[in-house]
C-alpha cells in the first residue's frame, strides 16, 4: 500500500 503506485503488489490504497 504504498501512496504511488508502482506495480500493485497488493491493493492500491492512496495511489499518488
């Protein structure tokens, strides 16, 4: 979950 998304190693939750 991270706030960019990179390759969506799990579920986008922020996404930038």
């Amino acid at each position: 979950n991270f706030p960019l998304d990179l390759a969506a190693v799990e579920i986008p939750s922020v996404n930038g």
